[in-house]
C-alpha cells in the first residue's frame, strides 16, 4: 500500500491542516492537478485507516481548491483580454 504523505508529496498521516493549506496554496496549476490525481488513486485504493483517509480527503479537497483558484484566473484573464478586444473593435 502507498503511504498517503510520500505518494502526494504532504505530510501524511499527523500533519498540520495549516501548514498543509499553506504549502498547498503555492502550488502551480500542474502541481495541483498532478497530486489530486495521486490523491484519487490512493483514496480509490481503500486500504487506508480512517485517520489517514480523512487527513488524505482533506488534502485532496485542498488541491481540489488550489485548482479552482488557477482555474477562475484563467477564466478572468480569457474574460478581460475578450473585453479588452471587444472595446478595441468598437472603437
């Protein structure tokens, strides 16, 4: 069986939910992305004690989160740069 902290590159089982959210908010797109996959693998696994499966679905709601975040930027950078065209256009 995987451990949760080396496969998803957290601190596994007994981290610290703040110091994991900080790490994870400096997280890039990828990076994010990369580790929710791993986190879904090893959730979909089973195998895991209870502990450890929450601390690991927390981790994962996190990068989830991070993910959202680049998401939504990328969206208002599409929007602004459309918009930008847009008045350009009209003029």
């Amino acid at each position: 069986m995987a451990d949760p902290g080396k496969s998803t590159g957290g601190n596994g089982k007994g981290a610290d939910p703040a110091a994991e959210q900080a790490e994870v908010a400096g997280f890039g797109y990828e990076r994010a992305r990369d580790e929710l996959v791993n986190v879904v693998k090893i959730l979909e696994q089973g195998g895991l004690d209870l502990d450890e499966s929450l601390a690991l679905w927390e981790r994962g709601e996190a990068l989830a989160n991070r993910c959202e975040e680049h998401l939504a930027g990328a969206r208002k950078r599409v929007e602004d740069a459309l918009h930008r065209t847009d008045l350009e256009e009209r003029q």
